[in-house]
C-alpha cells in the first residue's frame, strides 16, 4: 500500500514540477528503491531556494556517530510537488513539509527518493508547494562521523601520557555539506544558519557564530546555540566539538580573535593570534569594509587534508599552517604561518562575503585569497620579504600552465571530482599573478578601487568572472567622469594610448582579461632588435609542442620594458600576433616584463641574449634581483620547451659567483639541483659526478660563507636553509663533519638541546643516513608534541638511502596510528624523490591504489599530491609505458582526472630534456669542472 501511494504521488506529480531547466523523461534515473527520481542533472533546480536552516546536531564520541535535525525555510518559485537537495551517507529517519504556519501538508510518511550517483534526494509532498508561499522542509537524520576529511568527521590526538582523545569537525568545501546535513549545496544557495550543538561537559562547541547560551538539557548533556549567522554558502558552514584551549584579543574594531589548539600546544597558538589580529586590521582597512561577524576563530585540527579553511567566522587548520614555536619553527615556518593566516583572513571577504556563482570561477576566490597573502604581508610584514616568494609562485604557475594538459583560469566543473580538482596550480598561482600583472597596470590605487567597488556591489551575493572586471574599469570611468583627482591627467592619457581607444570610457578591459581567464597557457613573448626598433610576436609557450598550430592563441599583454638608458618602465599593450616598437635612442641592452609583473615567457634573438648575459657578468645589479630571477627562469623554461641550448643558459648563470640576492642564486641553483635529480634517477654515472663536482666547486665560496645559526634577515636564513641542505646532500665534508657534531649532541641531551631552526633539517637528515640515527628519530617523531618538528623529523627519516627503512615508512603511512594518514601523500612524495625510494613509492601506488583513493578522493588534494609525486620522478620510455598501462587499467575509475594528463606530460617532459640536452650537459661538464677546479688550485 505504502508503494502504491509513492507511485501514484510520483505520476502527480509528473504534472506539477516547474522549473526554468529541463527535466529529462521520467524514468530517465532510478532512485535505490527502484522509483523513477524526478530529477536528471548534477546541479539542483533552481524553483526552490533555502532561506534559512535551523539545525540540531549531536555528535556522539564514543559511538562515533552524529544524529541530527534540520528545518529548512524555502521559497518557491515556481508550482511543484518535489524538493529536490542534496545528501550524502546519510540516514534519512524522518522528512516533513511545513507550511507556514509550521503545520504539517500532509498526515502521511513522506517518502524520500535517495540517488546516491547525483548524491541527491527528493522529498514528495502530497499538496502542491505554491509559488510565493513560504514553506519548511524538516528532516532528521543520521550518520557514522567520516573516517576522511571531508563532511563531519572524527579526528583524534595524543596527550603527553599517550592517551587519545577524540573530537569532531567539520570540512565541507567544496561539495561535503551533504555529508553532514541535507541540504542546498551549492555556493549561490547563499541562506542563513541558526546551528545548536550539543555536546558532553567536558567538551566546547564552535560553529561560525558566537556562542548564544548554554541550555543543560539531562543526561549529562548540554546544547550551545549559537546566534543567527550571515547569509552564506552551505560549504562556508562549519561546526567542531572539542577540549580544546584558547587564546584571545580584540581588533581595534572590536573584533574578537580566538586562537584553538590542543591543551598541550596552547603554547604555539600566540604567534598567530598577533598575526591575525594585525591582519585582521589591515584588510579592514584595505577593503575599506568592516569584518561583518563578531568573531573569528582560528582553530588547529590534528588531521586536516588541506592547508587551511575560511569557513566564516570560525576558520581551520592543519596545525603546521596554524602553530608556531620559536623554539622549534624556522624562518620558512614562520612564513608559511602567516601567509596562510593571511590567505584565510583574505577570503572573509573573497569568497565569503562575495562567492563566486559556481565552481568554474573559483579562481576568483582562490587566485584573490593567494594574492591578497602577498599584498597583506608585504604592508604588514616586510621583515618576512613576502615578495621574495611570489616569484616562485608564478614560477610554478608557469611551470604547469606551459604543459598541454593545462586548463583555462575558468573551467568547466559539474561533478564533485571535477569540482575538487578546480583547486590547483592554475586557480591559485596563475590566478594571483594575472591579478598581480593587472594591479601593476592599472596602479595600486585604481586597481584597490576597483575591488571595492566589486566587494560593495556584490556583497552577501554571488559574482562572476565579467563582475570584477566590470568593476574595476568603472572605477576608471567614474573617476574621469567625476573628475576626481583618483589618477592624474597624464596617466589616463597614458592608459588611453595603451589601450588604443580614443577615450579611456571606451577601454574594454572584459575582453582584456578574457585573453587571460577562458583560454590556457602562457604566452611567449619574441623579441627581435634592429637597430632602434623592437620586432615583437607572441605565440603559446609549450614544453612540448603539439602536432596542432599555437597559433591560435592570442593575448592582450600589458608589456613593460627597460633599457641600458632608461631607468624607467616604458609600458605597450600587444594585442595583435606582432608589432613593431620604436626605442627613443639607441640602446645596449633591452630587457621586457620588467620586474616579472608581467605573465609571459619572453625569448630574446642571439643578440639580445648575448647583451643580457654580458650585462650579468659585467654589472648584474643594473638589473633588479626579480629580473634576474626571471632572465634565469626564462633561459631554463626555454631550454625545457627545445627553443634555447643548454649551453646559452648555463652560461647565463656564469655570473652567480657574484650574486648576493638570495632569490636569483637559489633560481640558479635550483635549476642545477633538479638536473643533477633527473640525471641521477637514470643511473648515469658520469654526468652525475660531473655536476655534483661542478656545483660544489662553482658554489663552495656561498656554501662556506653560510653559519649554523638562526642569524640574519630572513632571506638570508632562507638561503642558508637550502644551501647548506644541498651540500650535506651533496656529501660535502665540511657540512657532513658539522652536522654530524650538531645531531650527536642533540642525541646527547636526549634532544633537550635546541638546535638552529634553520638548519635542524639538514642536521636530521644527516642523522638518519646511519641505523641508530634512523631508529632515534622515529622514536622523537612519535613523541614530538609540535607538528613542524615532526614533518622535519619525517623528512629526515625518508632520506634514508636503505630501501627496507623507506618501505616500513610507507607502511606505517598507510597504517595511519604512528604515521597520521594526513601525511601519507607528502611521506609518499618524500620517498618518490629519494633515489632509492622512487620505484619503491611507485609499486607501492598501484599496490595499494584501492586503499589510497579510500582514503584520499578522487581529484583531491591527497590524491593529486601521490600522483604527481611519484609518476613525475619518472624519465624513460619504459617507465612511460608502465605508467600509462597502469592508468589504462583503471580508466573507468581515473577518466575524468585531468592530473593524469599533467602526470605523463612531466614525464615526457624529462625523456625529451635527456633527449635533447644530455650530451650537451655531459660536454659542458666536461670543459667547466675543469676549469673550476683550475680556478680552485688543483691542477692535473
């Protein structure tokens, strides 16, 4: 009886669902009772929107269950039978409709339709839902707390005294709200949240809100309610239950910041609660918009997959992103803390208070939020020298945006997979320098403007990519029509000759900034000098070319260039395949994308190679550290993609004897690295020697020079940092004799001893090379109460050169108790890089895939990390081959991964690099090692 009444609902119904996209035939998709679901798409219908969510929910900590109740306020838009949302492994128990009056529809069960493959549901109501009334969806429902990351899941810790105690959190970004309660989990279903918690007495709640009262409701039990949040998205929601220890401050506006650890690492909370206040300040400042919330709490989270999460008003951590101890964090842990503090303060208002309507453009998001850690840091910050980083952030952006498998800024992303893996490379990184490259164009002030106009316009609502362009070039236009004094005559005039358009009202910069967001790559800039005149072209800049023309692409490039005789920047935007720029006066030397604002590969003829590596070695500080940086970076690039010889770019760093700017040595030095890295993995023996002898000879002066201290600035700590690693990898005698000192007498003191932060690495790793040294410091990883030791620990242990200590590793990896299953994608990526250890990561991939992808979804984060990380050490045909079968054999499970694609290019990439520059390296090798060891004394 009770089926027959479903099916005669359902057929009703066939006659009442409205909505402004199309259904498919009824039919179409079967519900798990075997029911027609009357719903086709991934995305839900939009004729019915949530408004507000009253929620209820108790985890339970020692069954590890969560039970839960929801009482959605929805507007109708359009006549209907069906409320379709969202739900994931959950329990449905009971699901009602209210009117507004809160009395039931109907005085039968509600059926709930369940179609798991869409992760949707539906619920019938017997009585059509009419247009313009308000109406309640209540459900109560039950779950196991998630075994991952995602949803409401269960994370545990250990005291000093080896007892672990468990809490609950939440991580529901991008699509894991449904695991947690029914609901609309899409980011423009913004709606407001009124959350109760309830929870044992020895345990706190959090959720976005501040805490309301506390009702004592029996049996041990207390429920915290929370005050009314802001309109939000569904992935913004967040709750945690905890017996965690707090520090606080107040912003100067009255914001209250809360720092949340475990009991035992409160005293690594107090850094970031100085960071996040002054951050706090600043963006308020710079938004020139007031926090909205009364609150934020930064919260560390014992296993958290990611870095970080905005969730509103109460963010998360991992706690290496979040904790600090000056006695333990180095100059780059300190760095990475607050820059990441930063980016989560950022999307307050970035992705928060203005979301992007769907996941295409979470660039807008992610690229702000990555950004806005520089321009935050630089202003808040400038002992940390943030702008030393950004470089390699565009650096890596281009490394993965010259690949084939590359994708445009904003992309399509219907299902969760392909939603998830939308946070990569190209979001954030290609994100923050196009942005970086359209602020230095349009001027700090116009470019601070425009985001608030953007912020302002869309706030509390849903954005797209068009938005933020719209409202950055109406900053310009109404600042001219006003006749405001926001940017001089002379420089509007300018941009109006840049722009090639007769009046600045008529700049289309939509069309601009489409070069950039809806088509991939980079583009590569040809330069070409004859005399006073600059030939110019672009085309894609690829590491492997394709059978197909590049040339189809094109870009509006805002181009910035100096010469030998001028010190300043002469400004073009190229917007056609060529064009021909005339120079004032003859000149020596011309050098574009002036301080790497630009987003762009620039390849010189032979002439202007040659002038700019003459420049280097005469006088190097005519150019800025970043183009340095850059001209070294592009040499590289362009030997990678077949269009420069090996030779021209090693003898463009010839100059780095004399470099004292950390940045453009570390470039330099780091190409060298990764060279020795790929040749030493293929066994060839000579070339290896050759370039290890080489680098320690050509660097020894640098290497010497470092100390064993936490001394200096931070860049030059960060350059002692990797220095002084390489060498001790390198088997450096004098770095092996002094680490070995300093590990032995940390040993000593049963590590009670503090080493220099900087350099405990290095000192580590060197410990590990022996079996007491390994034994030890597994021992101190499983005590270590600070989360940075431990990875610096881990590190150590998966340097190890003996293959049967690198496998237990990755066991107790998988295991997840000693090894936390958070870290087993980075531990697999340390082994993978090891010599000894890339095969064996490998193997141990595809033996354990099925457990892997249980434990690390589908284009996550985990997932994309163990890929990358172990197909790319890759650099022969054979191991392409074993790849690809590999993948051909679960195609139905991997199809739609896109970092398949950008797994096997890198190693094309590195067979066609041996291909092409092998004996070349081996012939330079050859003349140079000799030269420099003739430099050093030693004659033949």
């Amino acid at each position: 009886m009770h089926l027959l009444l479903v099916i005669l609902f359902f057929l009703e119904a066939q006659f009442c669902v409205q909505s402004s996209d199309s259904n498919s035939p009824a039919g179409d998709n079967l519900a798990t009772n075997g029911l027609p679901f009357p719903w086709s798409k991934v995305r839900l219908p939009n004729y019915i929107v949530p408004v507000h969510y009253h929620l209820l929910i108790h985890p339970n900590l020692t069954t590890l269950r969560f039970n839960g109740s929801v009482k959605i306020e929805i507007d109708v838009k359009n006549n209907t039978n069906w409320v379709v949302l969202h739900s994931k492994n959950l329990k449905i128990f009971t699901a009602t409709v209210l009117d507004e009056h809160e009395a039931h529809l109907s005085d039968k069960v509600l059926s709930v339709l369940e179609y798991p493959s869409h992760e949707q549901i539906a619920i019938f109501s017997p009585k059509i839902l009419t247009s313009g009334e308000k109406y309640f969806l209540y459900l109560e429902f039950g779950a196991p707390l998630s075994d991952g990351f995602y949803g409401f899941y269960k994370s545990t810790y250990k005291t000093k005294a080896g007892e672990t105690r468990i809490l609950a959190s939440t991580h529901f970004e991008p699509t894991s709200a449904r695991m947690a309660l029914p609901c609309f989990d899409e980011p423009i279903f913004k709606a407001n949240y009124t959350v109760r918690i309830r929870r044992g007495p020895s345990h706190i709640a959090l959720s976005n809100m501040p805490l309301e009262q506390t009702v004592e409701i029996g049996n041990g039990l207390f429920e915290d309610q929370f005050e009314v949040s802001v309109k939000m998205s569904s992935y913004l929601l967040a709750f945690i239950v905890c017996d965690f220890r707090s520090v606080s401050g107040m912003t100067a506006t009255g914001i209250n910041i809360s720092i949340y650890a475990v009991p035992e690492k409160w005293h690594q909370t107090h850094y970031a609660l100085e960071a996040a206040l002054r951050l706090m300040e600043f963006y308020e400042q710079y938004f020139n918009i007031l926090y909205p919330l009364p609150k934020l709490d930064l919260i560390a989270i014992p296993d958290f997959q990611s870095g970080a999460m905005e969730n509103w008003g109460l963010t998360t951590y991992r706690e290496t992103s979040l904790l600090y101890d000056p006695d333990i964090s180095s100059a780059s842990d300190k760095l990475w803390v607050t820059m990441v503090i930063g980016h989560e303060l950022a999307h307050q208002w970035f992705g928060n208070l203005v979301t992007m309507e769907w996941w295409n453009d979470i660039w807008l998001n992610e690229g702000f939020a990555r950004y806005m850690e520089f321009v935050s840091l630089e202003a808040v910050y400038p002992e940390l020298k943030v702008e030393d980083h950004f470089l390699d952030t565009c650096f890596g952006a281009i490394g993965r945006d010259s690949l084939n498998s590359s994708r445009p800024i904003s992309s399509l992303a219907e299902n969760p997979t392909q939603i998830k893996e939308m946070f990569d490379t190209v979001s954030y990184d290609k994100g923050a320098c196009i942005l970086h490259m359209l602020r230095n164009f349009l001027t700090n002030e116009g470019f601070q403007n425009g985001i608030i106009r953007y912020l302002r316009r869309f706030r509390y609502s849903n954005a797209r990519n068009e938005d933020l362009w719209d409202s950055l070039i109406k900053v310009f236009q109404t600042a001219r029509r006003d006749g405001k004094e926001l940017f001089s005559a002379t420089y509007l005039l300018h941009l109006i000759t840049l722009f090639n358009v007769k009046q600045f009202s008529h700049i289309d910069l939509k069309k601009i900034m489409y070069t950039w967001t809806i088509q991939k790559g980079i583009p590569l800039i040809t330069v070409k000098r004859q005399g006073r005149k600059l030939y110019i072209g672009q085309e894609r800049f690829l590491k492997i070319v394709l059978p197909d023309d590049p040339s189809c692409y094109l870009w509006h490039i805002p181009l910035a260039y100096k010469t030998s005789h001028s010190d300043h920047e002469v400004k073009h935007i190229l917007t056609t395949k060529s064009d021909v720029l005339t120079l004032d006066e003859e000149v020596d030397w011309v050098k574009l994308n002036s301080d790497m604002n630009g987003y762009y590969i620039v390849h010189y003829d032979e002439e202007g190679w040659n002038a700019l590596t003459e420049l280097l070695s005469a006088n190097h500080t005519a150019l800025s550290f970043k183009d340095r940086a850059s001209l070294i970076h592009n040499a590289f690039q362009l030997v990678t993609a077949g269009r420069l010889s090996l030779n021209r770019a090693l003898d463009l760093i010839g100059y780095l004897k004399s470099e004292t700017h950390n940045v453009p040595l570390l470039q330099g030095l780091g190409y060298l690295q990764s060279f020795y890295k790929l040749i030493d993995k293929r066994n060839i023996a000579d070339v290896t020697h050759n370039l290890k002898t080489y680098i320690l000879q050509y660097f020894r002066d640098v290497i010497d020079k470092q100390s064993w201290s936490d001394d200096g600035m931070v860049s030059d700590r960060r350059l002692r940092e990797e220095v002084l690693s390489l060498a001790c990898d390198f088997d450096y005698p004098p770095c092996l004799e002094k680490a070995k000192q300093l590990y032995n007498s940390w040993v000593e003191s049963n590590g009670t001893i503090s080493l220099p932060t900087d350099v405990s690495e290095t000192v580590y790793m060197v410990g590990a090379q022996d079996d007491s040294g390994w034994a030890y410091l597994l021992e101190k990883y499983g005590v270590s109460m600070c989360e940075t030791e431990k990875s610096k620990f881990l590190s150590a242990l998966a340097s190890s050169k003996d293959s049967e200590k690198l496998s237990r590793l990755l066991h107790l990896g998988m295991d997840g108790t000693l090894i936390k299953t958070q870290n087993l994608p980075s531990l697999i990526y340390m082994v993978a890089r090891n010599p000894v250890g890339h095969f064996l990561a490998w193997d141990f991939v595809k033996k354990h895939w099925n457990e892997l992808v249980e434990k690390f979804p589908l284009g996550s984060f985990g997932i994309r990390n163990i890929i990358v990380g172990t197909v790319t050490q890759f650099s022969s045909t054979e191991e392409l081959r074993e790849v690809e079968d590999f993948f051909k054999s679960i195609t139905e499970q991997v199809s739609e991964l896109r970092v398949i694609q950008v797994a096997t290019e890198n190693v094309e990439k590195n067979i066609m690099w041996l291909s092409r520059n092998l004996e070349t390296m081996r012939t330079w090798l050859h003349i140079n090692v000799k030269f420099e060891l003739l430099l050093k004394g030693h004659y033949f």
